[in-house]
C-alpha cells in the first residue's frame, strides 16, 4: 500500500475508536503520555492488521483520524491516557 487515500479508505475506524484495549503499554514514559500518542498507537496497530508499515503514512493517517474525530471520541483518548497516567 503505497496510497494516503488508499490507506484512509482501508482502516476501519471501529478498530480506532472507541480506543482499543491496548494490552501492551504504548509508552515508556506514563508521565508523557497524551491522547494524541494513544491514537497513534491505536492507528499503527490498524495499520499493521491490513498491512501498512510506512511511518510516513502512519503519521499521516494519524493527523487525518485526529482532525477529523469528533469532541466525543477525541475525549475518550483523552480519559484512556489520564487513566494509564494514573496507573503508575
């Protein structure tokens, strides 16, 4: 997969949002830990299930997904990243 507009249409955004389980931790660092990181993970993990591994077009998809996401389910990421930050 070499496409922005072939990748966006193959993530399927239910694995997206609500933020997945995320059964390992995504970062090191807890206390740097933000909603934005999160669904980056969640995206990179999307994206490795159809088999995208571009770091370019992760990112990309990532920045599309965020701006694009509504109030409702940017502040689930946000709720799911206090949570792992006060689960140190």
């Amino acid at each position: 997969m070499n496409n922005f507009d072939t990748l966006l249409a193959n993530i399927n955004r239910n694995n997206i949002y609500p933020p997945p389980e995320i059964e390992e931790k995504p970062m090191r660092d807890h206390k740097r830990c933000h909603a934005y990181m999160i669904l980056r993970y969640s995206v990179a993990r999307e994206c490795k299930r159809i088999g995208e591994f571009d770091a370019i077009l992760i990112g990309q998809a990532t920045n599309h997904l965020w701006k694009t996401s509504t109030t409702q389910e940017k502040s689930e990421y946000f709720d799911l990243a206090q949570r792992i930050k006060s689960h140190q």
